[in-house]
C-alpha cells in the first residue's frame, strides 16, 4: 500500500508559529539584500493573486537540515 503524507502548505501565520520567529525575521531569511539571508531556506509558492505559502515538507525538511549542520558543527 503506497502510504504518504499529505501535501500541506503552510501560510506566514503558521510559518512563524512552527518556527517560533517573527515575521520580520522570516523575510531576512528571505530577503537577498539582508545579512541574514538563507539561499537554503525553502522558496514560497503562489497559491493565488496576492496569497502565497510554504510546502511543509520543504519546510520540516529546512529545519532538520539546520539541526543536522549544528550536530557537525559542534561535534
């Protein structure tokens, strides 16, 4: 049986509830301008006209990565 998680995208409001951020902190990760930018960080999807999400499982996938790189880091 071909089991899979459902495709679940996530809106800024949830974004910065699952990463425990503020908003402004998100769009420096975002922004290439600032110095806290992240080429890593998962791109956002159109959904609509003015409306756009995150896929989840770019998402978990991101922080896992981050959690991975600060094991090496400090092992």
């Amino acid at each position: 049986m071909n089991q899979h998680k459902p495709v679940r995208v996530l809106r800024l409001k949830d974004m910065m509830f699952k990463l425990s951020i503020a908003r402004s902190t998100l769009y420096d990760w975002m922004s290439e301008s600032s110095p806290r930018y992240d080429p890593s960080f998962p791109k956002r999807v159109r959904l609509g006209l003015k409306s756009v999400g995150w896929l989840e499982s770019e998402v978990d996938q991101w922080i896992l990565a981050r959690f991975n790189q600060a094991d090496t880091v400090s092992a």
